[in-house]
C-alpha cells in the first residue's frame, strides 16, 4: 500500500463547509478505490452526526477517550473506536466529552502531539486520513495540524469569508514552524458558490491575486444546494442522496484534484506567507 496521507480541513470561521467536505470528499476518495478514515475532532460532532450516528452519548469510545489515552500514557483504543460507513469510509468519532476533555489538555506534557500518537498505529491501513478541525485555532486543530503532511481550507464565496486569510497561513505557518516541518496547504476550496452571481467568480479572481502566488485555489467549486443541507439529516453523502446532482459531481472532480496534488506537491510553500 502506498503511504498514508493525513489531511487536515481547516479554518477558524464556522459555516464554510469543513464537515461537508470531509464526508463527501471521503467518500469520492473511497470510490477512486481509496482506503479512507475521517476523524471528527469538533466537540459538536457534526461530522460523526452527519454520517448517522445520532445517539453520540452511547458511543463506547470517541476521539476523546482516545486522547484521554494518550495524556495518561494509557494503551489506545483506536481500533476499538472506528466505526464502519455503508459507503466504505470509515469514521473516528466525536462527542460532547470532548469539550470537557480539551481545558484539561492544556496542562498536559507534549499536548500537541496527542492526536498524532492515536493514529500513528493505524496509518498503515489507509491511504487517506481525513481530520475534520473544529471552527477555530485552539488545542484541538493544533493536534490536527502537527499529524497532518496537509491542510485543505474550504472557504465561503463570499468576501468577509477571505478576512483573516493572511492570519490563518500564519498560524499554518507557526505550526509547520514549531510543531511538523512536512506541513503544507494544499489549497483553498470554494465552497457553497452561488454560480448565479458574479460574486464567485470576481472572490476566485481576488483570491488568485491576493495567494496565488503562494497557494493554489482549486480549479472545483462547490456550488450551493439544497439537496447538499437535506442530505446532512440522513447520514448519507452526496453521492448517495443525490448521485446525479450537481454537488457529487462537484465532489467527484475536486477528488481528482486532491488526488493529483498529491502526486505532484506544489513548488511553492504558502506556509511562508507572512
């Protein structure tokens, strides 16, 4: 098996996507035939309630057990915690306990490598790793960032969504910097397009102008769907509660991207952005 690749969707705004495009770009990576796990790290497990498990407080094991765990040097239980999605993805899943667990961290030795010392063992199973980051930049997306080789930023068509770019590559930065030296972005993505307005294509071109030089934006777009909302009660995809629609299509391409990015890492290093 070729080696695994851990992807981390990052950014500290809310409402951009990241849950959506975890599940989703998850699911069009298993259909190219790859071997994928997503790993809800939002104590609101928006990503474990998306894909179906509803009764969240019944889950014997979730990601906070497992980094309770690794601070207390215990034997983790990752295997025991992976739940198995009909649509051959498999999930890490989260709960409320985690927003319990996360002010105790921070007085834990080497806190930002918890994350990794979960998944180190499992990697060899996968070809994709997928980390669902929770909407800001505290203890748990730095975990994400110190085990992940990249970050994927899913961002809002719209102009208040670009705000706080240059501070985010920062901290993508800071990261690589202080915590894992292989860290890249691989891009931005965007997100919920309304390709009815000028406004996607006039915040695409301000993007390119704006990081182009140092990142790329995918050539995909995800556009805005109803379907996509309706589908996130059901714990389906895309892909499985609308195959044909504009959305799993959407999805289908900018797999085909994540999956050419990773053959061919790009020159430039937008953790450099200062």
């Amino acid at each position: 098996m070729s080696c695994c690749k851990v992807i981390a969707i990052a950014n500290q705004k809310g409402g951009v996507g990241k849950t959506t495009t975890t599940f989703n770009l998850g699911v069009a990576l298993a259909k190219e035939g790859k071997k994928v796990l997503l790993v809800d790290t939002d104590p609101q497990g928006s990503l474990t309630l998306y894909m179906g498990w509803h009764d969240q407080d019944k889950l014997p094991i979730t990601i906070a057990n497992l980094l309770k765990q690794s601070s207390e040097g215990e034997k983790i239980t990752v295997e025991e915690s992976i739940l198995h999605h009909n649509e051959n993805v498999s999930l890490i899943p989260s709960n409320l306990n985690l927003a319990a667990l996360e002010p105790i961290l921070h007085s834990v030795m080497s806190r930002e490598y918890l994350l990794k010392n979960c998944l180190v063992k499992i990697k060899k199973n996968y070809d994709y790793i997928i980390i669902d980051c929770p909407p800001s930049l505290g203890t748990l997306t730095v975990n994400a960032l110190a085990c992940s080789d990249s970050v994927i930023i899913p961002m809002q068509s719209q102009y208040l969504s670009a705000m706080g770019m240059t501070e985010l590559l920062k901290s993508f930065r800071r990261a690589k910097v202080n915590l894992n030296p292989k860290l890249k972005v691989d891009g931005i993505l965007l997100n919920l397009v309304d390709k009815r307005t000028k406004l996607s294509q006039e915040m695409k071109a301000l993007l390119q102008e704006n990081y182009g030089r140092v990142i790329k934006i995918y050539d995909t777009q995800i556009p805005i769907a109803v379907k996509t909302a309706e589908s996130t009660s059901t714990g389906k995809s895309v892909f499985a509660y609308d195959k044909n629609g504009k959305v799993a299509e959407a999805y289908s391409l900018f797999a085909k991207e994540v999956l050419k990015c990773g053959k061919e890492r790009n020159k430039n290093d937008p953790t450099e952005v200062r």
